[in-house]
C-alpha cells in the first residue's frame, strides 16, 4: 500500500445542517447541551444520515513500539516495560482495558517495534528505532511499511464493522519524538514541547530538552516531506498511527484523539492527507505541552482538561462516553411536537 | 423531619490515604490519570473502603416546580411547560432520561410545586411560589415542608440501596431564584449572577436583572437564616433539593452536582449542613454566570465544561460515566506486581 493518500471528503454538511435543525425540536431549549449538541451533530454528519445511528463497535488500537532515545535518560521507565505493558494490554490489566469496559468499546494491540517479542507482532516493523537526536528512526522504507500496516489496520477495522476508532500508544520515550514532530510542524521551540512523559526528574529534563533540540534540528530539514519526517523523528509505531489517522477519514470514520503521541501522528497524518482531521475529535487535552500546541494548531478543542498524561488512548475512551451520549441525545430524545410540549413564548 | 441536621462526617481520611498509596502500585505512573485518580481515591473516601465498589444504583431525582416570578417576564417559555415536562420525564424522552440510560442511572421525578396535577405530587407543597421579588416564595411552615421532603427523598433513595445521588431541576423561572441564592450567600452583584437561562432576549434580561435585584434586597435579610432564605427567595423545588443535598451528606453518600440550580440549593445545603460539600463533585459548570460563582464558593472543581444550560441533572449525568470509570480504575486495573511491570528507574 502506498503512502500517498487519495483525497479526504469532508463529513457531510447537508446532514450537518439537518442534525442542526434537529436540535431546535427536540425538548430542550436550542443550544442548552452545548458541546453535547455539537458533538452529536459531527457523528451525524460523520455517518451522513440523521439521527446517527447507535455506535455498534467502537475500537481502539495501541499501536507499541519502543525508541531508540529512551536509552539516553528520557524516560523515568526502562525501555523493558513497553513489552511488558503490551502483555498487560492483553491480560486487560491496563488502564485502557478498563476504561474500554466501562465505555463499551474493545482493544487491540499492535507491535510496530517493541524491542522484544511480543505475541502480536505480524506487522512489526522493526525492533526500537534510531536515537533521533543524532540518527534517523527509520529508513524510508521501514517507514513507509510502518504507514502501510498503520493504513492496513484502519481497512481491517472498518471492514470488521468498526464505526468509532481510537488509536492509542505505548511506548518509553515516546513524548520526545512526539514533541519534535509537533515542534517542528509548528515551528516551536524545544521548551515549549518538553514535558515530564512518564515522570521524569529536573536532570532528565535537562537531558531530554537537549534531545528535543537536537533532534528538532535534523527533523526541520523535512518538514515539506511528512513520510520523510516520519523516518527521521518518529519511530514505527507513529509512523503506522499517522497511516492508520489518515486512513480512518479515507474511509469515513470517526476518531477520538488522545494525547500528545496521538496528537503528533495527527498532525503528521493531517499533512499527509489534508483535511482528516475534520474525521476527528479531541478526547482530552493532557498535561503534556506539546499536545495544547498540537490541538491548536489542528484547530480542535478537548472534551476534557483532566491532567492526564498515561498515553495508551486512555483519554480518548475517557472521553467516549460523552461522544455516545451526544450521539443518543440526537438519536433518542423526544420532539416538542411528540412530547406535546410548548415552545417558546 | 426538622430542618436541623446533624453534624456531617467527612469522607474517610485514612481511606483516602489507603487510595492514593493503592493508586502507586497500578500499571502507570503515579498521577499519570490525573482527574481520574483523584475522582476515584475520592469515591473511596466516601464508601470508606478501598478499592472501592462499583456502583449499583446510581440515581437521579428530578425536583420539579414552578416559580412566581415566572409570571413577570424572566424566562423564555411558558409556565406550563414544568408539568408538561414532567410528563416528558415519566415517558423518558427527556435529556437526562437519555443520559441516565447511557450512564446506567434510573431517574425519579417529584413533583414539589408544580402550578397543575402531575401523577408524582405526593410530597408536593404547594402550587408554584410567591414572586421573590416582591414577596415571600414560601411561608416558614411550607419550606420547612419542602426541606424535610427533601432529606425524606434522599432516606428513601439511601434506604432503596442508591450508592450515588444526582439532584436535577426541572422549572420554568428556576434560574432567577438560584441566582439571588447564590448573590445572596456570596456577596455578588445582580449583573455578576443574571445569566440567559433557557434563552431570555434582551428586554427579558433586563426584567430578569430588575427581578434579581429587587429580590436580592429582600434575600440579603436572611442571610444569616438559611431556612428563612429559602422561605424568602427560593421555592419548594429549590428547598427540597437542599435538603436532599444535605441529607445525602448525612447518610454518607456520595452525589454528582448539576448546574446553576442544583449549586444554588448547594450552597444553601452547606450552611444548613457545614461539611457536606465535601460529598459532593461538581459535574459540569454551566454557561449561567452564577454557576461559576457558586462552585468557587463551594470550593469544587468542575468534571466537564460544555457550555451545558438545560438542568434537569443533564450535566451531572453526562460527567456519570467518569465518575464510574475512575472508581473503576483504583477498583480493576493490575498492579505492577501483579502484572509483572518494572517500575521507575
């Protein structure tokens, strides 16, 4: 599969406007669910029919993979757990899995490139990536495979009737290369973008403040080339989450956004196929710098500010409760007509 | 019942502190889930054992009535539209039905002063309220009536095995009593607290601000007076509720706040009953100026910010799902030992 993305169609507007119209006659004064309403009437025209349908197979995907960076001090956590959190994924032991139960949604988990065995690794890239403040994580073709799977995954969901997708990330040391991307597409400075990831120390800091400075250096010499800037600065598992974005909107399907590793494949796979993240929805604004950066400059606005910062597409499933209720309130809530109520005066 | 209450307990500190240690040895870094870990050692606190409990039978009670002020001009539907709507709750085609269906809530509706029959007017008190900006809303006699139909509500609701409370509102007029509440008890300006409640234009905001402010000098007589508060400026709705929330406190259970008018009885319920805020969260904050003020007063942080005016417990029961998923977390993920993870560093 290649990286070049066909076009992105928008969600449909002339059922925009029906849900819109909706809204004024279901017994409620117009515009008193606020976001709810704004929200339920995106799946509307995400679904292009109103009232939008129930979701029936909400799916979220963590994508693992392990970073090369992690070896110089970036990370609070040993690259080892990476492995040992995919195997907690499948056990259902994480965060994610339980969140996931009470949302109603289910989990799968890829290996894009955990520096190890896993017993889900069929579209593994490679083992870690390249320690992108003084190497490239990838070579163009390690990272075109890992769009393609990521791509690949998007098909397999929505073709085993997958109507809401969450991309979720595993992987010590993933916020420095997120916070590169993001920088570098955005044209931020290093202190902007670093934050403590798992929790790091004031020395890590220093050191992961000097890795984001030095690896943003080589990351802007391919900022007009977003498969090219997916191999310098990113690893395997991003790389696969930016196909897997893209791709979702190819097919028309609506996604819930996490934090500051999703944000940055976003804003990496919005430049790869322009106009997707019109398929997407902000979960949650985490504490991590980089992701208000990356949020703004794809011009999307969290459901939640809860102070998260755990990765895994947990404050994407936090917040997809909301999404289903907004999506019901449109689907299930009496008119005033039906209701016999009065409007206003 | 007497409208004294006894001293209300807090949570469990040592419970609290058994919670957060428990939330150091789960798969993530410590603080990584932010609101949620909070929200959860919180729910522990209250139930006073950890890991805490799912909740069996979280309930909504709808507190319905009509305000005489309602006959001047301060909101933009007619008063007629409470009974109907209590007949739109019975039926389930309301918003928070809707809400409380995905949440997993049941709803009841009580009908305190609607001004017509309802089928659910058994602790009714009277029909409707005296105009607050010109007189009395109740005698002593009725809101000493109203409150301890309010704390037999919530006896009834604890005794029926309810591990979690909402208080929703359902009135025409509503927000202009729980507008001078909170002025009155927070020492606010009328223009600090009017907002547009279900959708009032310009000339019905300026007859709105004139309302607050004449009964505003009115309720300021009785500040010190909690129950002569409510007798004066709130309604029977509005001093149920208080009671409830109050009792609530009293009964050691845990309840999700709504909007302005759920605050308003609030801050009314931690006079009459000091420390029981500390049972509550707040759902969401409101798009109604006084909601704000309230919640600052009350010292509680909101789950969700929607730009949500309806009442009715809307918001209180969309922010449910993250109440359940935090107990949720501190109740069901794997611990690092468990799991077989490495810690920090």
């Amino acid at each position: 599969m290649s990286t070049e993305f066909p076009p992105v169609e928008p969600p449909s507007e002339a059922v925009l406007r029906e849900a819109e119209a909706r809204q004024a006659v279901l017994t409620k004064p117009l515009g008193s669910l606020g976001r709810l309403e704004e929200i339920g009437n995106w799946v509307a025209a995400c679904q292009g029919t109103c009232p939008p349908r129930p979701f029936t197979r909400p799916r979220v995907v963590v994508f693992a993979g392990d970073h090369g960076v992690a070896r110089h001090g970036v990370s609070a956590f040993p690259s080892e757990v990476t492995g040992q959190m995919v195997g907690n994924f499948l056990k259902g032991g994480a965060a994610v899995n339980v969140l996931a139960q009470v949302a109603g949604a289910t989990v799968r988990v890829v290996d894009m490139a955990v520096d190890g065995d896993t017993p889900v690794g069929e579209l593994k890239v490679r083992r870690s990536s390249g320690s992108i403040d003084r190497e490239d994580a990838l070579t163009r073709e390690e990272c075109e495979a890992a769009i393609a799977a990521g791509r690949q995954i998007a098909d397999e969901e929505v073709d085993a009737g997958a109507d809401l997708l969450v991309a979720g990330d595993m992987g010590i040391g993933n916020t420095t290369p997120s916070a590169v991307l993001i920088a570098s597409l955005t044209g931020s400075e290093p202190v902007a973008v670093v934050g403590r990831g798992t929790g790091i120390d004031d020395q890590g800091w220093m050191r992961k403040t000097a890795a984001i400075r030095d690896a943003l250096r080589r990351a802007r010499l391919n900022i007009s080339d977003p498969v090219a800037l997916l191999a310098s600065s990113s690893g395997a598992d991003i790389a696969a989450m930016a196909g897997f974005l893209a791709q979702a909107a190819v097919r028309r399907t609506p996604v819930i956004l996490d934090g500051v590793v999703v944000g940055a494949a976003a804003v990496v796979a919005e430049e790869m196929a322009p106009g997707a993240r019109e398929w997407w929805v902000a979960g949650h604004q985490s504490a991590e710098p980089a992701h208000a950066i990356a949020l703004a400059h794809l011009s999307l606005k969290p459901l939640l500010e809860f102070e998260m910062r755990l990765g895994e597409g947990s404050g994407a499933v936090a917040a997809l409760p909301l999404v289903i209720a907004a999506t019901k309130i449109l689907a299930e809530m009496a008119t005033f007509d039906s209701a016999g109520i009065s409007g206003k005066d």
